[in-house]
C-alpha cells in the first residue's frame, strides 16, 4: 500500500475539518462561553493535518488506498469532533464513549443521541451538534474533493466508496466538478429550507422558528441526520412546520443527481423507476398508519396523514425527527415503522439503510428466478427504467441486502445478550430496534429507543458496538469490512 500518499490525503482532509470549528468558535465568542472546546480541536486538526500533508507532496492512490482513505478518515473526523463535547465537560457527553458516540451519529447522519440534558449545553455546542450532521450528509470526502485539488487524485474511486447506493452517477467528465454540483445543490436545498421557515416564522405562523432555529434545522433535514436542539424535536413546532420539513426531507432522500438533470430541462425524474418506488413506498406506509392513529387517537384525517406521513418520511429518508412518540402507538402501527427501517432511500441522496434501488433490483431478480423455475432455457435480463441492469450489479444488490441482515440479526444478539450480562435487562424488540437504527443511520427506534428517549439505556460496551454499527452503515458495510479481510492485506 502506498501508504505515505494516502496519509497524505488524509492530511487534507483532517485539515478541511480544522476550519470548520471555526462557525461554532465564533458564535462561541459571541456568546462568551468558552471557547477552548473549538479552539484545541481546530489547532490539533490543523497540526496533525499539515503535518501529514507533508509525507507526499505529489499523492497517487488506486483502489485498495481508496478503501483504507475513506474507512480511516470518517473515523479520524468521528473522534476529532467528539473533543468539543469532552473539553466542555458537562452533561452526559462529557464522558468520552458518549462523546464519541454522538459525535459519529452527527457525522454519519444517524441521530441517535445520549444526550440527557439540552438545557446544560451552550448554542455553540448545540450548533456543533447540528453542523455535524450537516458535513457529514453529502459526505466529507466528497466535500474535500471539491475543494482540494490534491483529492481529485482518485477522486472517482473515493466518491463511490463514500456516496450512499450502489454507484456513483457522474455528472461531468470530471468527478471535481460532479463534487461540486452535488454540493451545491445541496447548499442550495438548504438555504431555500431555511429561507421558507423563517418566513413562516415572520409570517406568524411559527413563532418558535426563528431564523436561527430555520438554519439548525435545515442543516439536519437535508442531511436526513435528525438532531434537533429541543428535546421535543419537530413536534415543538406548528404543523405548517412539519408540512415543509416533510417535502424537504422527501427532496432529501432523493437522488441528486436528478435535480442536476431537472435544472437542465431534463424531466427524467418523473419517468425514474427508483424515485418512483421510493414515493410509492412513502404513500403506503403512510396510508397504513393512518386508520390506526385515528383509532388510538381520535385524530381527524388531515392531522393523522400529516402525522403517519411525517414519521414514515423521517424514518424511510433515515432522518430521525418525530412529531410525537411512536414508541407508544399500538404494536401494528410501531410494526409498519420497524419494516420502514429497511428501505432507506435513493442511492445519491443522503438517506442511509438499504436503498430503494437495491429492493426494486432484488424483487426483479426474485421475480426472474421464479419465471425460470419453468422457463429454464429463458434469457430474462433484469431490467431498470427499460435498460437491462448488468449482472454484477444484479449480484451486489442481492449480497449487499443478505450481508445487510446478517450483519444486523448479529448485532442484535450481541446487543441482547451483552444487556443481560451487564445488568441492563432488553427485549429482543428494543435490542432489534436499537441496532437497525444505528446500523441504518436512522436515529430513534421503536420501544425503549423511541424518540424521545435516548441510547444511555445501554451498557458502554454496547454503545461502542453501535458506534462501530453507524459508521459501517454510512460507508455501506462492505468499504469498512473488506479492511478486515486476508485478502485486502495481501493484494
């Protein structure tokens, strides 16, 4: 392994996260809490990022660098920006596997928290909280791509390796410039949200969105992360609130690359079959709560359809709000929310979990199958949007959704069994629950890891297993597993 150049690669990148502790160090300032918090991370970042840059000042990489690269640099961020929480050293983030357990579910997008106080952290932290969440959602190598030049050295090979779905659409010859469109689509996304909340609020019509409050949560809408800075999340807010973060989140668990093509007068969006599935898989979980909220609640249709739609969105596009506590609805709606876990939503978004995509190839694959159980001698290729989907794709989409489960049906054993022999008594269903959340990039879960509860409920062990759980689920398993294999080592 060329392993100076990929070190220094990974120089740039630590040095690409230093400067953004500088927003939160900043407001800092401005408040007049302490700014040590931001100020030592950024200077060890800077330090150590430099410092590695050095080590090649003409870096190649190929593909078995790419793996080591994006797999090692998303946990070197993971643990740089758990130390603001441990150097303010209160609340519960001040222990160090809480802080870095939070600090990856910021920068994986999974929002779940074991944060127990809001009220004992100051704005700047809470802003670093929701910033996270924020760079972690398009992705940190893709956003280093874009800016440094160096990183355009294997640029293709590291944006496949950390974009969500089975593989990268390039936009433009040059994958610089696909970085950049992606990114701007997604600063462009995020402003018009925030924009269209702080009307609401100037309007009346949501006096506690403030334009401070718009951008928090913008940033972790349109990275589907789900941190809020109110323990309550998005049901402290009106429900013409709840209307935007909806179709924001919708637009969220889209491809991007689909807006490209739109902004081009290319309507393909409404002929994609994958973006397509992915709103029919919205409609119908949401259509199947809606009769249950009314029986358990009482709602009228209108309030339970924005509710049944609010949560199937958040937990489909792995976002992570909540307007209410789902962990108390009867077991069949909380069941229809469990299965929504698995879908996840459209490669080339931001959302986590499986991916539409791979459950409409597996379904057609499934569907061949049982057409050449009689017609054996038969030539049926998959086919995807009316273009046959090649074989290998076919094959990876399958494996990636066994390994999927296999990977979650052990961690939940662990989990389960871990519980019992340190005391901390789960069921199956929360030990399943908790791991399809973390391992999915989701955030809250069903039962004792409902919304608004919080992952202290497990034992430090556990907590690190979830830890390892969020970052293989954002860099989609087999990038972080294929490191733990003879064969990598011996390529």
């Amino acid at each position: 392994m060329r392993m100076r150049s990929t070190l220094a690669l990974l120089g740039e990148i630590t040095t690409l996260l230093g400067l953004a502790f500088l927003p939160p160090l900043l407001l800092a300032l401005k408040e007049g809490t302490p700014v040590g918090p931001f100020l030592i991370p950024l200077f060890l970042s800077l330090s150590i990022g430099l410092s590695l840059r050095l080590l090649d000042k003409n870096p190649e990489i190929g593909t078995r660098e790419a793996f080591f690269l994006v797999s090692v640099a998303w946990l070197v961020v993971a643990i740089l920006g758990a130390l603001p929480y441990i150097l303010f050293g209160k609340t519960s983030l001040a222990n160090p596997v809480n802080a870095l357990f939070e600090s990856m579910s910021g920068f994986t997008t999974t929002g779940a928290t074991v944060l127990d106080d809001f009220s004992g952290l100051p704005g700047s932290v809470l802003f670093w909280r929701q910033f996270t969440q924020w760079l972690g959602g398009m992705g940190i190598v893709v956003l280093a791509i874009a800016i440094l030049p160096r990183l355009s050295v294997g640029g293709a090979e590291l944006m496949s390796l950390e974009a969500p779905g089975p593989q990268l659409q390039k936009l433009t010859p040059h994958i610089r410039q696909t970085a950049r469109i992606f990114w701007a689509i997604y600063l462009a996304l995020t402003l018009l949200e925030t924009t269209l909340l702080s009307l609401l609020h100037y309007l009346g019509m949501a006096p506690r969105m403030t334009p401070y409050m718009a951008l928090l949560h913008s940033f972790t809408t349109m990275s589907t992360g789900g941190f809020s800075p109110l323990s309550a999340s998005l049901g402290a807010f009106s429900p013409i609130v709840q209307w935007v973060v909806i179709i924001f989140m919708v637009l969220a668990g889209a491809n991007f690359a689909l807006y490209w093509y739109l902004l081009r007068g290319d309507w393909r969006i409404f002929r994609n079959e994958e973006f397509r599935a992915y709103i029919l898989f919205l409609l119908a979980f949401s259509f199947l709560l809606v009769p249950m909220l009314i029986g358990q609640y009482g709602f009228s249709f209108l309030t339970a359809l924005r509710q049944a739609l609010f949560q199937v969105t958040s937990i489909v596009t792995t976002t992570g709000y909540a307007t209410m506590d789902f962990a108390r609805w009867v077991l069949p709606a909380q069941t229809v929310l469990f299965f929504a876990m698995f879908i996840g939503g459209s490669s080339g978004s931001t959302a986590g979990s499986i991916k539409v995509v791979r459950w409409v190839i597996g379904l057609k694959a499934l569907r061949r199958e049982l057409f050449q159980t009689f017609h054996p001698n038969a030539l049926r290729p998959v086919k995807l949007g009316g273009k046959p989907v090649d074989e290998h794709s076919v094959r990876g989409a399958l494996a990636f959704i066994v390994l999927y489960l296999l990977v979650f049906l052990l961690a939940s054993l662990f989990v389960m069994f871990n519980g019992t022999t340190t005391g901390a008594q789960l069921s199956i269903a929360d030990s399943m629950s908790a791991v399809a959340a973390t391992l999915g990039n989701i955030g809250p879960g069903i039962g004792a890891v409902g919304p608004m509860a919080n992952y202290l409920i497990f034992p430090p062990s556990t907590r690190l297993l979830m830890f390892f759980l969020m970052w293989l689920g954002r860099l989609e398993i087999v990038t972080v597993l294929v490191l733990f294999t003879r064969a990598y080592w011996k390529w």
